[in-house]
C-alpha cells in the first residue's frame, strides 16, 4: 500500500498542480467548500460520483479510513447490548465497534487453507449455523476479500442473511478495485460484494486504487439500514475537521476512474497476467493462484520448497529494494495497484528468479529441495476457541508465563490488523510461541507492552 505508488499515477493524467500546491487545498469549511457532515454542493458531487462508479444508493467519503466506516456500519445496524455475527478474522476496527456499544461477539470461523496455514473464505453454511442459533443477532459483517485476496461467497452469504431479515456488512477494504474492473469489462476476478448483495460495503480506495491514505469510502446499497442513522454514526466517529487534501484526493481518484479506468483496469489485468505467466515457471516458487474466488492482484508466495521461511524471504527481496505486504509463516503477500507498472512486475520477476537460483544451488545438495521448509507456524491462522467470560481484574503477565490465563486486551499483529487473540479468549503455549517469534523478528504486535508482557487474568 498504497494502491497509487506514488506521484506519477497523478502527473500522468494532469494533476502535477495539485502535488506542487497541495498545502493551499489545505482549508476548513469557508464558503464554498461545503461540509462532509451536510454534503450539498462540491463535496456531495465527489459522493456522488462514487454512488456511480459502485452503482450504490448512497456513497460517502471516509477519511479516518476503512475503519470508521466499519465502526458506523456497526452502530447504526447493531442496537446497543445485542449482538454481531462476525468472521472471527475481522480488522481489529470491528472489535473497537463491539466495544463502543456493548455488543456481544458470536463468531463465524473462516475455512483454512492448509497448504499455505492461512484463513480461507468464511462458508455460508457457518453464517446461517449462528443465525438460527442467534435470532436476536442485528447483523453480520465478514472481510471480504480477506487480507490474502480470498473472497467468501458473498451472493449465497447475502441471501442467507436477508432470509432471516437481518443486515449484511462486508469490509470490502482490499477490494475497492473489484467493481472497477467488473465496470470496465475484466470479470476474472471475483464479483465485489455491491454486486453480491450486500446492504453495507466499506472500501479502501487508498490500498488499490489512487487516493491517498486515510482515505476511504462507505456505500450504502440497500434501504435496511436507514441514511440518517447511518450519517449520525459517521459524523460522531469521523474528525469534524475533515481533512480537504486527503478528500481532494478522493476527488482525483474518481475522475482518474471515470476518465481513465477502462484504460488502467486492462493495464493492471494485463500485467498481472504477465506476471503469473511468467512466475509459474521459477523453480521452487509456490504461488496461491488458483485457489477459489481469489482476488490475484494480491500475490501470495512462497519459495518453502528452498527451506525459505516468509521472514528470510522479505529479507532477500528488501535488498533488492522490494517492499512486501507481510508475511506468515512461509507466505509472503506483495500487494499490487491500480500505480503499478509492467516495470514493477519485471522487477519483482527479476528478484524472485534471482532468489531461485541463489537458493536453489545452495541448498541442491543439503535434501532441503521439495521437502517445504520447517519455518511454518501452525498458528498463523485463526483457530476455534473456546470463549469465556472476560475477567474483571487482569495484570501484565511476562508472554511465556500467561498460558492458561484468560485475555483481557486483543493481541493484534500489525499488519494484518486481525486480532491473534480475543478478550475471553485463553491463551495457548503455541500461539504464545508464535507471538515471541514475530516480536524477535521485529513484527509490531498490539497488546504486547515493551517489557514483553500481556494484560491477562483468570475467572
């Protein structure tokens, strides 16, 4: 991230004015700018301008991110003390909802992709499980795409949830793109979850597409969730002092799309086309890209069958000046956009082939060769857990020493977002481990403490 990378995306099609006098776009809400909380001149054009590009009901620019677009999703269709049937790999935007409402979790469990040790799409037989069991749940809400580019049925999903009446939310986040290529004709890649039913979709224009960060948009496509409650929610989650650099380029970002679109959504197919083409054939790459309703702009990857481990491999990929998304275990995710140009993907070719080859003769005569690498962690994805009730008192308890105990504050590995653990959850020697393992290799993990501690306690 982000989707744009960089300036050239908006020196080509004319906007180099804006990156030289962005400072003077820089304003509150004077005559003439318009008011993001009562849109009704240049600001409401920008919405609606999105409302056409995702063909919703109602568009809205988010610029606290994706994230305050989820947290008013939640609070205007979930009533206050019921409860959220959620995917249980959810952003951690999700759980701060939950918090802020007293909503009580019941959590649908995503299927995993065993070869790879990642979670999968969330199956719409888990979703009507939990909704007959859970009646007085108000709604649903799942990622889709998750962060490893996996989209969940989204169309059997919604029609599961509307046949019990209830409101559907998909964090659409990674897939801001989706719609976009199906606009303009590219319909390889799954279908996005405003063409799939869903009453409620949150995208990151700024991880895919071409606004900057902190941007986002919230569109609305269904009448289960009333505007007003909805425009409540998000003026009391949002900044009052809206940012008109970052909403500017929103406004860029759609005139690129609707100017342009056709022409950078066949580019991006094309490239990605190329790339996969070309990859499959390096020896010792494993690349998920053919895994059901994949959105393959996300490019997953592993050189396990060199003994590689995901850490070693962005370490070699970052001397050649090659910025991964993440990894897990072995996995490595390269993230690409609608910026991105056939240069970009040479190069990555270029590194990867390089890597193959280094790694190959090194390890030709060690038997590592095909036998995957002993570096996959078996708790890098999101397993069932049994949840209690959240203890009333905890303490910061040194990492190895809080098996057992029940945690009070989520353990969220940063990136993906995705909460590791759960308040309620009882923490297990292995997915301590796996903590203490991402934290020597300098991965940013919320809920640990400097001192390498967690807030936990017992019933």
């Amino acid at each position: 991230m982000p989707g744009h990378k960089g300036s050239a995306l908006y020196r080509k099609f004319g906007y180099s004015d804006f990156l030289e006098n962005f400072f003077d776009c820089d304003v509150t809400e004077i005559t003439g700018a318009d008011n993001l909380f009562q849109a009704e001149g240049i600001l409401k054009e920008v919405q609606d301008s999105y409302s056409r590009l995702y063909d919703s009901r109602k568009s809205y620019m988010l610029i606290n991110g994706s994230s305050s677009g989820i947290i008013a999703a939640v609070l205007a269709s979930v009533s206050k003390g019921h409860k959220l049937i959620m995917a249980r790999n959810c952003h951690k935007s999700v759980f701060n909802a939950l918090s802020l409402a007293g909503i009580s979790p019941v959590y649908a469990y995503p299927d995993i992709l065993d070869d790879f040790g990642v979670s999968g799409a969330i199956p719409p037989s888990e979703i009507e499980l939990h909704l007959s069991i859970h009646p007085d749940a108000d709604a649903v809400i799942l990622p889709s795409p998750n962060y490893y580019g996996i989209c969940s049925d989204i169309e059997a999903i919604a029609d599961v949830v509307h046949k019990y009446n209830k409101i559907l939310i998909v964090d659409q986040a990674h897939g801001a793109h989706l719609k976009i290529f199906s606009r303009y004709g590219i319909t390889e890649l799954p279908k996005s979850a405003e063409e799939s039913g869903a009453d409620i979709v949150i995208n990151s224009t700024h991880k895919t597409l071409g606004s900057m960060t902190q941007t986002a948009v919230l569109n609305l496509n269904s009448d289960r969730v009333s505007s007003f409650v909805l425009e409540d929610k998000l003026q009391c989650i949002e900044s009052t002092s809206p940012s008109y650099v970052l909403m500017a380029s929103l406004d860029i970002n759609a005139g690129i799309l609707k100017e342009h679109g056709e022409e950078l959504m066949h580019q991006w197919f094309d490239n990605l086309y190329y790339f996969y083409s070309r990859a499959g054939k390096i020896p010792g790459l494993d690349l998920i890209d053919r895994a059901e309703r994949l959105d393959w702009t996300k490019i997953n990857f592993s050189f396990r069958k060199l003994g590689l481990s995901g850490y070693n491999l962005e370490q070699q990929l970052l001397v050649r000046n090659i910025f991964i998304e993440l990894y897990t275990g072995d996995l490595v995710m390269a993230m690409t956009g609608v910026g991105n140009t056939r240069s970009d993907f040479d190069e990555l070719l270029r590194a990867l082939n390089e890597i193959s080859k280094d790694n190959y003769y090194k390890n030709s005569g060690s038997g590592i060769i095909g036998k995957g690498s002993a570096f996959k962690s078996n708790r890098s994805h999101i397993t069932r857990a049994e949840i209690y009730d959240i203890p009333e008192k905890a303490e910061n308890v040194a990492l190895l020493e809080a098996e057992g105990l029940i945690c009070k504050s989520s353990i969220i590995p940063y990136p993906p977002g995705i909460p590791l653990v759960c308040p309620g959850e009882k923490f297990d020697k292995e997915t301590l481990l796996y903590i203490r393992d991402l934290r020597k290799h300098g991965e940013k993990v919320i809920g640990v403490n400097s001192a390498g501690e967690v807030l936990a306690g017992i019933l």
